[in-house]
C-alpha cells in the first residue's frame, strides 16, 4: 500500500482532516497535500482514517486463550483482534497453576519471535498470580500466590523479558519486587486488590501507576474509607483501565470515572476472553466454565468472567455516553494505551515517522478495514 489521497484522516494534532498520507517501509512517510499521490487509495467520504486501536489487556477471541499454550491459539487471538480495528496488544495471562503460565509464557516469546499475521502482539499482561483472594474475580483462589521476586523473575524469564504489564495487589515490604517491575519497564497496575487507601497509595508511590479494569475486583469507595478505588480516582499518576461495555461499569460510573481522571487518565480494555466473536454459549476462563448469555460471560455463580466486547464497540460506547468527539473517544484506544507501554513514539497516532498502522471507520466506529505495517490485516 502506497498510501491514502483527498481522504477523512484523523491527524495528531490536527484532529479528522481532509489530506494525503505517503507509506513507506511499513511507516507514515508524509502527510500534506503536497504528495505524488500516483496509485493511493482515496476513501468514501463516510470513511475515516484512525491509529490502529490498542488493548493492553486481552486474554481470548475466536475460542483461543491465551494461556492454552499453543501457537494455534496465540495466531486466531491475533486474526480476531484485527476485526476490531487493533493492530496492537498484549496477551494477558491469569492466575493458574505455576507451570502452567510459564508454559504459556514462552509459547508467546516463541510466538514473537517472528512476524505474525493479525495484530501486532506488543507483550504479555500477567494479570496474576499475584493478586487478592478477597477480590480474585474469575481467577482461581487456589493458584494465587504471595507477591515475591523469584517467582517474578521466572515469570519474566520464561517470558524473554516481554512482560510488558503486571496486575497484582502490592503491599507494603515489597520494594524489591517493585524495583525489578521499573529495572524492565514493565507497567505496574493495581488489581484484583483489597487495598485499602493507604496501601494504595503506597503501591502507587513505589511505581504502580495503572489500574485494573478499574472498578472490577478493588476495594470499592465508602465515606470513611474511599478504597482501592477512592486512590486511583484520586490520584493523577494513575492511568485507569476500563471495560466500556455496559455491563461491567454503568453509563453513571463511566461519566464518574471522567470526571475525576479527564481524557488523558483513562485507557479502553477489552478483556476479553475465547468467547469474543463467537455465540453464546459455555466456554472456559483459566480452566472455569463461563456462560456466555445477552452480551455477558459468567462463572456459574454469576461473577463476570472477562468480556466479549470488541474494542471498537468499547470507544464507541464511551463516545455516546459522555458525548466525546470521534477524535477524543478514539485517543482513549489509542495513544493512551501506547503511551502507558511506552510505545507512543512509535504507534498510538498518525504522525510522520510512526507506523503505519490504521483502522477505517465510519463515523459510528464500524471497521471497514485495518492495517499494519501499511499492510491490510481485516477488510470487512
């Protein structure tokens, strides 16, 4: 692919523009109207051209899992994430037997140690084992373990050092197991805690500066003790996770949630799991059966066990109900995402010199195709 001509392109900095983007190499060559723009595709004029969409934080689609440990799975998660306009995201693990996540582990180094089709996988989200048994969710109690620095550092050695993010519930004494997060960059998230304020407060200080699927398995607010929740609300240097999907947090949580942190502070999520693109139906989560019923997966006990929302349905949800322009929803799966990984120099926007990595949509946040590399990975 050349590039695009006379066409909706939204524009760092620009906002949606009518324009002309040169690709070359798999990267955004240049960007104005003064282009040779022999052989570029011009777009309907209901179309928009977008930064590819990024989720940080998925575990399944197409009846893959992440954590099943075969390439197979890895390869349908990556094709199904491309329907959604993704072109980014993380393969998120959960808490389950030991051996059993470094097995999935090192099928995913495996899987990135040469280019895929589908999305680009940017890591791994260990969401686990290191977390809560008060506020463990769909995760089984069972396999949790007590945050600690060796189990930590096989996790990132079975990963090749790709753990690009970490959900656990950190107490205080664990300095060192924060330090090893910042010595490999990897974005630390509270989650699946039932920390309380203070304790909050104090993981944030020692670098946990992202939530986790942010009102979902956390201490929530009261007046006397404002919680897990009450921290990462409260506190600028964090970065909330949300599932945009009506069911996990209501329209009232989602204006709740804007208010306190503004455009910059949320990041959409999908967390989704095998059920994703598929019919209702049973499926499986970390080894527990989910009822996947009227756009909802849950534990037979009725707890939500992950989603099945595709993140493009995720923006546009969040668009309609706190009123957001098209270019403000988008930036909340886009550069957002990419700069709490570390990765908006090189995708989140459309810029000279990043990526060529793009949805198009219409004004409704429908995917009509999306490109990696300046390659078509979805065309509807």
């Amino acid at each position: 692919m050349k590039g695009f001509k006379n066409s909706n392109i939204y524009v760092e900095g620009k906002g949606i523009i009518k324009t002309n983007l040169a690709i070359e190499n798999g990267y955004i060559k240049e960007i104005g109207n003064n282009i040779n723009t022999d052989g570029f595709e011009e777009l309907d004029d209901n179309l928009i051209l977008v930064p590819g969409l990024v989720d940080e934080h998925i575990h399944g689609a197409g009846g893959a899992d992440a954590m099943n440990g075969n390439l197979k799975d890895l390869e349908t998660i990556a094709k199904y994430q491309a329907m959604d306009g993704t072109t980014s995201f993380n393969f998120t693990t959960m808490t389950m037997k030991k051996d059993i996540i470094i097995k999935a582990l090192k099928t995913i180094d495996e899987y990135m140690s040469k280019d895929r089709d589908g999305a680009r996988v940017m890591g791994v989200h260990l969401e686990g084992p290191f977390i809560s048994k008060a506020f463990c969710g769909a995760q089984n109690p069972g396999d949790i373990l007590e945050l600690n620095s060796a189990d930590l550092l096989d996790f990132i050695t079975a990963s090749g050092d790709h753990l690009k993010e970490i959900t656990a519930s950190y107490k205080p004494g664990n300095e060192e197991f924060a330090s090893i997060l910042k010595e490999h960059k990897i974005a630390a998230s509270i989650g699946h805690t039932d920390d309380t304020y203070e304790e909050a407060l104090n993981a944030i200080n020692n670098g946990f500066t992202t939530s986790t699927h942010t009102y979902n398995a956390m201490k929530g607010i009261h007046h006397r003790e404002i919680g897990t929740l009450g921290a990462v609300m409260l506190d600028d240097r964090v970065k909330c996770e949300l599932i945009a999907d009506l069911h996990h947090v209501s329209a009232g949580a989602i204006r709740l949630l804007y208010k306190a942190k503004g455009k910059d502070g949320i990041i959409l999520i999908t967390d989704s799991m095998e059920a994703k693109g598929l019919p209702d139906g049973m499926y499986q989560l970390g080894g527990n059966p989910v009822v996947v019923k009227e756009g909802t997966a849950r534990l037979e006990n009725g707890t939500l066990a992950g989603s099945i929302l595709h993140l493009n349905e995720g923006v546009r949800n969040v668009k309609n109900v706190l009123g957001l322009t098209l270019e403000d929803a988008i930036d909340l799966a886009t550069i957002n995402p990419a700069r709490n990984m570390g990765l908006d120099k090189e995708i989140g926007s459309i810029k000279v010199g990043k990526r060529a990595d793009f949805a198009i949509i219409d004004s409704n946040v429908n995917v009509y195709k999306t490109i990696r590399d300046g390659k078509i990975i979805y065309s509807k």
